[in-house]
C-alpha cells in the first residue's frame, strides 16, 4: 500500500476529516458547516414535503412518498415556439408579397411563405390543444403532474393568429396583384 493518498484523493485543506489531526489555520467562512464525518449535510430544501407514508407490515420500516413538484409540459413549450414561428413567417408571407407583387413573383413567394405559415399554425393549435389537456388531467399520487397553462393558450394564439395573418396576407397580395 502506498505510504499517502494521492493529492486528488486528499480532502480540501479546510476540512476535517474524522479522526484525522486538524490542520492548521481556521477554516474559511464561505464552507458550509460540517455534517457527519466532516462532510456537509445534505440540504434542506432538497427533501420534500412527505405526501404519505406506508408502513412495511411486520417491520419496523414505512416508504415515505416525497411531493413530486410539477413538470412544464413539453407539448406547451412546443406549442408556443411553433406558434412565435408562425407569427413570424406570416410577417415573411406580407414583406415578400408586398415587395413583389407588382414584379409579378410576390404572389407565389408569399404562397409558398403562406403554406408553411398555416402549417406552423395548426401544428401550434393542435399542440395547445394537447396541452391544455394534458395540464387540466388530474394527477394520479404516484403519476407526474404537469403545468404550464399560459404557456399553452399563448402557443394557441400565436398559432392561430398566425394562420390567420399569413392568409390575410396572401389575400392582400393576390388583390393587389391581379389589379
């Protein structure tokens, strides 16, 4: 065996490991206080609330079921970025219209633009939907619970307002075109 323990394996300087003489100098402020064996204790807040407890039949042991905190929905994220992009490519579908359609190429560049707008739009509906439904089914004890509401009725409106700034869009250019 070797005679010390490798400097990676050796502990910081301010801490006291048990049974080991204490070194010198005082240990700096900014280390948490020492726990069992001179390692920390585990923190507080990373424990939760107990939501019940189950005792073991004939032992003298019960399973402690921590509160599980709420997860964002996934389907809520993916709706409200999917509706933002939308949004923004029916401000494409007006910008590229508007700059062609009197050379002639505005109405099928704002088309193009347009289809992939309302695609996005309905994508963003049909992903607010599904997590509005998602967020409004009551949890289970030991199932996950999600949030994320806002996040939900936000994507559905940018999605379907989308949509419906991209259509609106495509209308004006092809008005403006053929006149």
């Amino acid at each position: 065996m070797p005679a010390a323990p490798p400097a990676a394996m050796m502990p910081h300087p301010g801490y006291a490991m048990a049974g080991a003489p204490a070194m010198a100098g005082a240990r700096p402020a900014a280390y948490p206080p020492m726990g069992l064996n001179g390692f920390p204790p585990p923190p507080r807040e990373g424990w939760g609330n107990a939501e019940r407890v189950e005792p073991v039949p004939e032992t003298p042991f019960a399973v402690v079921h921590l509160e599980v905190p709420a997860v964002v929905s996934g389907l809520a994220i993916g709706s409200l970025v999917t509706g933002g992009v939308a949004l923004l490519v029916s401000f494409a579908v007006a910008c590229f219209g508007l700059l062609g359609a009197q050379s002639g190429w505005g109405g099928l560049v704002a088309g193009a633009f347009a289809l992939l707008a309302v695609i996005a739009g309905v994508g963003a509906v049909v992903q607010g939907t599904g997590a509005l439904r998602q967020v409004r089914r009551p949890a289970e004890s030991s199932s996950i619970r999600f949030s994320g509401r806002g996040l939900a009725i936000t994507g559905l409106s940018l999605g379907g307002g989308g949509a419906a700034v991209a259509l609106l869009s495509l209308l004006i250019v092809v008005v403006l075109s053929l006149s």
